[in-house]
C-alpha cells in the first residue's frame, strides 16, 4: 500500500510540473480498474485492492483537477492580454504583430499562462488572431478576437 501512494505522488507530482494529464491520467484510470478486477477476483485481499484502486482513482481524479484549475488560472491571466490586444487594434486599425508590441505600453510585460510546464505560456497568432495556451492531452483553448470566445480542442 505504501508503496502505491509513493508512485502516485511522484506522478502527482509530475503532473503538478509537466501538466499534460497522460501519466496521471492515464495510470490513474488503468491501475484502477486492474485492482478493481483484481478485488472481485481475489476475496481473501478484496479490501487491500480496494483501498489500492481508490489511491490510483484518487490519482486520477486531483490530476483532471490540478490541470482544470491551472486551465481556469490561465483564462483569467488571459483577461488583461485580451484588453490589450483590443486597446492596440482600437488605436492602430489592426491586431499587434506579437504578443511582445504590447510591452511596456500596453502591458508591463506578458504574463504567465498556468503554473504547469505545458500551459505556462501563451501563444499568439495574429493572422487568425488568437491568443491560446496549451491544455491537457495535447489540447488548446483559444481565445477568438473576432468572436470573442474561448473554444478547445478537447
């Protein structure tokens, strides 16, 4: 038992930093379910694989949340980047080249997206024009200027 909650703290961990939700994600969901089967299959070490499969749902679970709250984080870094970008396109007729015209006038400088290591930057692309950052699994959530909306991939 020890040693499960030793693993799932260091992909916790791992999570917190890279924030990509595959490795918690993905060992919490599987080594779940496999102490789940195990438990109906072995009656004499049902409650230890039960109390095995909640670690590792357990695991999965602060994963999904860890990288929500970080996505949440983001958007609201987000606001002041968005005011920005509408501030210089109402007073130069077009969306800034980069994320970098906007410093130091309209931005002392441009702010950290989420706090994991996949979401911590945001991305500009003015030919769309959409300011985005990465989420979990790979995915993007994306501001739209035209539309005014956030979408995502995922």
């Amino acid at each position: 038992m020890r040693n499960h909650l030793i693993i799932s703290g260091l992909i916790l961990a791992l999570e917190a930093w890279l924030g990509i939700g595959l490795f918690g994600g993905g060992v919490g969901i599987i080594c779940a379910i496999v102490f789940v089967i195990l438990a109906i299959a072995e009656k004499q070490r049902r409650s230890q694989h039960f109390r095995t499969a909640a670690i590792y749902a357990l695991l999965l679970m602060t994963t999904l949340t860890l990288i929500s709250l970080s996505a949440r984080q983001a958007r609201r870094r987000a606001i002041p980047v968005i005011s920005a970008v509408n501030l210089y396109r109402s007073e130069h007729g077009q969306y800034p080249p980069s994320l970098e015209q906007l410093v130091p006038t309209y931005l002392p400088s441009i702010p950290n997206a989420g706090f994991t290591r996949t979401s911590r930057h945001f991305r500009y692309n003015n030919g769309r024009p959409q300011l985005y950052f990465a989420g979990m699994f790979h995915g993007v959530f994306a501001y739209d200027f035209p539309t005014e909306s956030w979408s995502t991939n995922e």
